[in-house]
C-alpha cells in the first residue's frame, strides 16, 4: 500500500477498469450523451411496476451488461460494492440478494461512484479480491419521494435546483489489462460550510470538492496542468463557477480543465435547471462518455471527483445545515 | 482562500452566484394563470346558475368541485406539475393548487398499498394546510365574537 500525503494512496499494483456497464432513462438517453450509454428506457418505469423496483432494474442491467462485456459470469466476480440514496440503500441491498458473492454496501450520497471504485480499487491492490464488480444508481422519481415532494406535486423549483439522474452505472474492477488504469485516489472528509438549501446543493458541494482538489493535488504533487481533465460529479451550473473560484483565490486553476457531469448530461432545452445530480450521475457519465473519450485518446489522465451533499429531510427541516463529502479517483489511459 | 469564500461568508457569497430570479416575468406569469383558472371557476359559476338555475351561493360548490376534478385529472396525467413549473403561485394558490397537493401524494403512495400508503400520506403536504386553516378560522372566530358582543353591547 501506498499511503501518499494525508488523505491519498496510490497503487502499488496495476488495478485496471476492466470493463463497465451503463443503463439510463429516457431523460438521459435524449441528452447529448444519449447514444454512449449501454441501454436506455423511454419509461421512468422501465417496464416494472413502481420506481423502487425500476431503480434495482436500472442497476441489475448495468451489473449484467458489464458482465456480458467482460465474458464472465457471477462466479467469476469476488465481490460486489455498491449504493444508492435510498434509506438503508435499498436498491443496492436488494439487488444484491441475487448476487452470489460478498457485499459491501456503501453510502456517500451522490459521492458513492468514486468510493464505491477507490475501495474496491484498493482491494484488488491487496489481493484481498480478483475480481470487484462496484454499481451505483438512483432514481429520479425515487430520490424526488425521498428527498423533496411527491414527484406530480406542483412546486416551482428555483433555477438553482439539480434534477436527480435516472440511471446505474456499473464497473467491474480487476488486475486484467484494459486501456483505464486506475492509478490512485484521494478520501474526502466531510465538509459543511452552513449551506441549507436544499434546492442549491450544488453550492453546498463545492467546499468539500475544493477540499479534496486542493488535498488531492498537494498529496500528489500535481498541478490542474497533470490532468488532461478535472471532472466533478454535480455541482451543477451555479456550483462549478463557485469552485472555480475558490480554487484560483489558491492560485489553482481549473478553467481549462474542468467539467462538470450534471452539467454534461443534459441539454439546456431540456428544462433540467441548473443539471443533473444523483450518485447515477458521475457513474452514468464517467463509465461511458469519459472513459469512451480516453481509449479514443482525447484524455490521457483525468480526475474524476464524485461529489456527494449528505442531506436528510428530518434534519433539514431540524435546521441543520447539509454537510458533504468528496472523493477523487485518477484514472490513466494505458496502451494497450 | 479568499476570505469571502471561508465559512463564515460562504452562503452569502454563494447566493451572489445565483441566476437572477426574473420577478417581474414570474409575476405576470402566476398573475395570468390563476387569473385564467378564476376565468374557468367563474365561466363554470355562470353555468351551472343558467343551466341548473342555482343562485351564485349554491353554484359555488359545483364549482369548485368540478375545478378540484380537473386539478386532479391533469395531476393524474402529469401535466399539472408542469404547468406549476410555469406558473408558481398562479397555479398554487387557487383551490387546484390543493386539489394538487393531495391527488399527487395520494398517487406517489399508491405502491404502499391503500390504506398505510394512500390513506395515511394524502394529507401529507394538504394537511398542514387544514390544521391551520381550521385553527386559524377558530380563533377570527372567536375574535369576530367577542368583538360582536362588544360592539352590539
């Protein structure tokens, strides 16, 4: 293991994305990243009968599609690593009562993409597992029951709301040579800056992204200038200038090299207010357009930072504020 | 870091990041869909009092039953929630708005079954408006009474 400044590892192993799976809903499909995803449903439904076990159909496409790809089958697989934003993550517990190996559930909010790949990066590394498939999802419909109102209940939403991504996104990570090599990561700690509205959850990010960037690049060594891409999950159109920034008055910066996936998912026409969050949103993007766009050769090393607002209804309206967390994940494009 | 972004400021720094909200627009636009959906209440109002020949009192309750069906046959249909995108307090202030309330928490509970999932979360976001507005009419109740008295004694 390869501890590096207070809060980053690297591997000491070559850990490699072997392959990934991507489902989305009919949102998604028609934005401009529609034709990189695996499938797609033209039905928040998608064929089942309420958006609980839609959510579970979404993740249990992107674990079989990502298997299909690799050739393997669940006895191949060691472990299974996933969340959702679910209470007590039901759609990845759920799921994994058909899957046929360990399970850790992890929960991280919108932040869980780039945790659920750290961990299980790092377990390859120790040879604890051959094999890690790691799956994230969320639901539009779900998260609006959970989080916010009924999903028909007519409330003006303010232009600083994000809209929860409806989608899974699946990798299966492994010591198997592929062209995304996962080179090291760096843990967030938990962030809260008083933020306490919950619809700009894209501001009440941007600290805990600043943090783990900042962290990220001082444990490595690097500059913006290393990564050919520095990508958050969701910090939306209002949070992505934030961090920008913030970032600069460091004298940091990101400008050239910065993107946002909620803001990569959607088209402006699409009426989705300041983007697309939800733990689906940097997985649903990272695991096909990104990844496509580096065995293409466009992006050699990015920084892929997932970041989550750790918000609770009961507590929101206690009056506490919303704190949040980030973790990065650099990933490295490998000739093959 | 620049002190405007530390802690302590953050928030309000943040807020200054915020698309501006267009009131103006938003008030014409609230101003003319619920102002559209009166004209349909009182289009409805004349109706039943040239058709059923009922006195503009009794008319008023078919009416606003018939704008609570349509309420919660566009909520049903999911459009309702897109013209509240649109219009904001133009189409939650009028009765459709609470039509609304309870038709949409009743259908998202539907998969709880019946009677835990329906029954007990319809009034979800409704209820709060009736406890309040019963108590709220109690105490100008008593108000209007005891100021009767006073003036009549």
């Amino acid at each position: 293991m390869a501890k590096l400044g207070k809060q980053s590892w690297t591997l000491n192993q070559r850990v490699y994305i072997q392959e990934t799976g991507t489902s989305v809903g009919p949102k998604e499909s028609r934005g401009p990243l529609g034709d990189s995803f695996d499938k797609s449903y033209d039905n928040l439904y998608c064929g089942e009968d309420n958006w609980e076990m839609a959510e579970r159909k979404l993740l249990q496409d992107a674990i079989q599609i990502t298997l299909e790809k690799a050739g393997l089958k669940q006895q191949h697989i060691d472990m299974f690593i996933a969340g959702d934003l679910l209470n007590q993550n039901v759609s990845a517990n759920y799921t994994a009562r058909d899957m046929d190996m360990s399970y850790l559930g992890m929960f991280g909010a919108c932040s869980t993409s780039m945790e659920t790949l750290a961990v299980a990066s790092q377990l390859v590394d120790a040879g604890v597992a051959d094999r890690i498939l790691t799956a994230v999802c969320s639901h539009n419909a779900t998260a609006e029951r959970q989080f916010r109102f009924p999903t028909e209940y007519g409330n003006q939403k303010p232009a600083t709301a994000t809209s929860t991504a409806t989608g899974a996104g699946c990798a299966l990570v492994s010591r198997e040579k592929s062209q995304i090599r996962i080179e090291g990561a760096t843990i967030g700690k938990v962030v809260d800056f008083g933020a306490t509205n919950a619809f700009d959850l894209g501001s009440a990010m941007v600290p805990a992204a600043y943090d783990t960037i900042k962290r990220h690049l001082s444990d490595f060594g690097r500059t913006p200038a290393d990564y050919d891409l520095i990508v958050t999950g969701d910090l939306s159109s209002v949070g992505s200038p934030i961090l920008k920034d913030m970032l600069r008055s460091d004298g940091i910066n990101i400008d050239a090299v910065h993107k946002d996936c909620g803001n990569l998912l959607y088209n402006n026409d699409q009426g989705m207010l300041a983007g697309g969050s939800g733990t689906a949103c940097s997985a649903i993007v990272t695991y096909s357009h990104l990844l496509d766009e580096m065995r293409k050769g466009t992006y050699k090393r990015i920084l892929v930072t997932a970041t989550g607002a750790l918000m609770n209804p009961t507590l929101i309206r206690q009056k506490e504020s919303i704190p949040a967390i980030a973790h990065s994940v650099v990933l490295v494009r490998e000739e093959v | 870091m620049d002190s405007k972004f530390k802690k302590e400021n953050y928030t309000d720094t943040a807020k200054t990041y915020y698309p501006k909200v267009p009131y103006v627009r938003n008030c014409l636009k609230a101003f003319f869909v619920g102002g559209f959906i009166c004209l349909i209440g009182e289009l409805l109002t004349k109706f039943y009092m040239q058709v059923f020949d009922m006195s503009q009192q009794e008319a008023g309750t078919p009416t606003v039953t018939t704008l609570i069906l349509i309420s919660a046959i566009l909520t049903g249909l999911g459009i309702y929630d897109r013209i509240a995108q649109f219009a904001g307090a133009g189409s939650a202030v009028p009765v459709t708005g609470f039509a609304n309330a309870v038709t949409s928490a009743a259908l998202e509970y539907k998969s709880e079954g019946y009677v835990l999932g329906v029954g007990s979360n319809m009034f979800k976001l409704a209820g709060s408006v009736i406890v309040f507005g019963v108590t709220s009419a109690y105490i100008v109740g008593i108000i209007r009474y005891i100021f009767n008295q006073l003036i009549g004694g």
